[in-house]
C-alpha cells in the first residue's frame, strides 16, 4: 500500500515536470499554475525535507540573489518610485516577492533530483518531442497557411502553436537538444546506425521549422549548440557534418525561392555588422554619435537606463518608465529612445532593474554554475557515467546566458522559469553521486 502511495506521488510529481515544455506553448497562465502545482505537490509531499541538506556554495549565492531582489524590491518601491500616473503603486515590491516563487521552485526541483525521483526517460522523451512537435506544426504553417490549429503565419515569420508571438525558433533552439540524448532511451546505446538515423531525421525538421520561424538569434544559436554537440558527443559527428551540408544547400535554395526571406537573413546579416560597428564605438569612444537600427537603439536605451540607477537599478517593472525619462540629445536626433519593457538583453535588463550589485551577484551565480560543470564534466572521473544526463542542460545553461543575443526580459515568467529549471537540473546533477541509468 506504501509502495502504491509512493509511486503514484512520483508519478504525479513527474507528470507535471514531463508537461512544462507544453505549458510554454499553453501560455503563461498555464505554465504559472504548472509550476505552482508542482511546487504545491513537491512541499505537500516532502515538507520542510526538501529545505534540510547541507547548503553548497551554489545555493548560498542563490539565496543572496533571492534576498538581494526582494530588498532592492523594497527600496524602489518606496524610495525610488516616482511615477504617480502609475495606478499601482506597490507594483516593483510586488513583482519582486512573487520572483521568490523560483527560488522554491529551485528547492524543490534539487530535492527531487537528490532523491532519484526523476523519471529521465520521459522527461528527455517529453522535452525532445515538444521541439518536434512545434517544428511539425511550423512546416504545416508555411506549406498550408495554417498549422494544425488555425494559426496563420506572419509574412516571413511563423508563430505555429504560438499564434500571436513570434516565439517558435527560440523554443526549438531551446527544446531540441534533448532529442539527441532521447535516443538513449527509446534505443538501445549498441544501436548506433539507428540512433544516428533517427538524429538525422529529427534534426533535419528542426533546423528547417527554425529557418522558417524566423527567429534569427535562435537560429544562429542552434547552430552554436550543434557545434557544441559535435565537440562532446563523438557518435553525433557524421551526422552533423552531414546536416551542415544539408543546411547549406536547404538554406541556398529556399531564399532564392523565397524573397521575403531572403531580404529577412540579409536584413539580419547587415544590422549584425552595424551592431558590431556601434559596440566598437561604445567601447572605446564612450559616447555615441549615431544608432542605425532598433538593436543598437535597444542596447543604447539598456545602457542609458542603467545609467539612471546605476547601484541599484530601478526595480522589476521599472525599465518602461525609466526609459521614458531618459534626455538624450544623440537618441533624439535618431528617433528617441526605443522604450520597451525590457532592453532585449539579460545583461542589461539586470543591471538596470537590479542596479550594478544585482548584476553582480546573477554573474558570479552564473559563473559559478559554468566553472563546477566544466570540472565535473572534463576534470572529475566520479561523473562520467552521469555525462550524457548533465551535458543537455549545461549546454542549453551555456546557450541561455550567452552575453551577446537578444533575450526576452530575464524576469517574465517563461524565461525565469526556464533558467531556474535549467540551473536545478545542472546542481542537482552535479551533486548526485550514485549512477543514473536509461531504465
């Protein structure tokens, strides 16, 4: 009978894990409660358990950046606040106490790695298959109109499930690396004809949804992760070499077929160099004479409003309105600023929401997490049977903190949810011991 309560409470547990991918694409009302229920069922089941371990130098960190987010909460909100046309004046304090519900969240998803009550198996088969998934319904978009439930697309662009927002690329870039490692479990690891088949096919509907979506960040960092791939998993290395070949000739054909995005890649191609151009003169002039387009202008306003509040930033759900207040002569004469809830950047949102000593922290939590995974994974021969269940998240961690791409804000629901899921796994991984197995 305890045996029977046992597994239907890990069953459970996992049901909710195996269904976050799916609540991306819900929506974030469902992905809320999701990850909710699954903190509600994780504390109900294990209590104050799951807070009882020894604190490693990772969860401190953690901690302080939880704390750090709800004082700096706390002073903007009644020191540093100054909009009255802002109907809720509670607004920056509230924000800032609903993000701890990640930090739970963190506890919560680290305990149950501790435990081994993770099913790996449908968690890597739930995740791969919600990439496939959204790439089917993408192709379906693009040669019928519609995708499988009446979305149309937009122009060059293809939503997919997503129908408003334009999100599809970055969730395959961000889902589709564990189909690879999926395979280990549907396959037998001897198989490896089969496997390198099954790869090549997925991967090949992938990267041609990711195209088609339009998402250009993403797709270059699908590439990166692909290269990353090829560098750690020897058996995946004909494949991808083969899939590079592929692309090339996929990727000639279809922007010559195809004007519209033909003009959006060269459109991507040459704001890339005005970027780099206008970073070179950030650097070493300081002062900017000109912003070409709307990615140095979003970098230009990220630094300007940081500039406003630089130790402490102005708060969560301040930047518009910091934005707003920005004078600058230089921006004026090209357009203004480009105020949006955020300024595209993970970087340059948390230096202007948590100030200078926020970005502090989340860099050297960041860096932290980066530097124990490269010496488990490279330097530590205790973890190589675990090797093929960490790599995933580490590389998707390595991805999603990547400096130099646009980002949707740091503090949205989707995007926290995804990096602290992420971050769970890799410390929770990093500190299990025992073997894992593809049982």
């Amino acid at each position: 009978m305890n045996s029977d309560i046992f597994f239907s409470k890990t069953f459970l547990i996992n049901l909710l894990i195996i269904f976050i991918p799916f609540s991306f694409i819900a929506g974030n009302l469902i992905l809320n409660l999701n990850i909710l229920l699954l903190i509600f069922f994780g504390l109900f089941f294990h209590g104050f358990e799951i807070f009882r371990n020894n604190l490693s130098k990772i969860d401190k960190i953690i901690i302080i950046l939880f704390i750090y987010i709800v004082a700096n909460g706390v002073f903007n909100n009644f020191f540093n606040f100054n909009f009255s046309e802002y109907e809720n004046k509670n607004i920056i304090l509230i924000k800032s106490l609903l993000f701890s519900r990640f930090l739970i969240l963190y506890f919560v998803l680290k305990f149950l790695i501790r435990k081994n009550l993770i099913n790996y198996k449908l968690l890597f088969f739930s995740f791969g298959f919600s990439a496939l998934f959204v790439s089917i319904d993408i192709i379906i978009q693009y040669y019928f109109d519609k995708d499988m439930f009446g979305f149309e697309g937009v122009d060059r662009r293809l939503s997919g499930p997503f129908g408003d927002e334009l999100i599809a690329g970055s969730f395959i870039q961000r889902f589709f690396i564990f189909i690879p490692f999926s395979l280990y479990f549907l396959l037998k690891p001897d198989r490896k004809f089969s496997i390198q088949i099954a790869f090549l096919f997925t991967l090949v509907i992938c990267i041609f949804a990711a195209f088609l979506a339009g998402n250009r960040i993403p797709l270059v960092l699908l590439f990166f992760t692909l290269g990353m791939i090829f560098f750690y998993q020897h058996l995946f290395r004909v494949v991808l070499l083969l899939m590079l070949i592929i692309s090339i000739g996929c990727f000639s054909y279809l922007t010559k077929k195809d004007g519209q995005l033909q003009a959006h890649y060269k459109g991507f191609m040459m704001k890339s160099f005005q970027v780099i151009d206008y970073l070179k003169i950030r650097i070493t002039d300081g002062e900017v004479k000109f912003t070409p387009n709307v990615y140095t202008k979003e970098i230009e306003t990220g630094i300007l409003t940081w500039q406003q509040n630089k130790l402490f930033g102005g708060g969560i759900k301040s930047f518009y309105y910091n934005c707003t207040n920005i004078k600058n002569s230089t921006m004026d004469k090209t357009g203004g600023t480009n105020c949006n809830t955020h300024p595209h950047n993970y970087y340059l949102e948390v230096a202007s929401i948590l100030g200078i000593f926020g970005l502090l922290i989340i860099t050297i939590m960041f860096s932290m997490i980066f530097v124990k995974s490269i010496k488990k994974i490279h330097f530590s021969e205790n973890l190589n049977y675990n090797k093929n269940f960490l790599i995933p998240f580490f590389l998707i961690f390595i991805i999603e903190i990547f400096p130099f791409k646009t980002t949707g804000s740091f503090f949205t629901t989707s995007n926290s949810t995804f990096l602290f899921i992420i971050i769970s796994f890799i410390v929770g991984l990093l500190e299990f011991k025992k073997k894992l197995t593809y049982e």
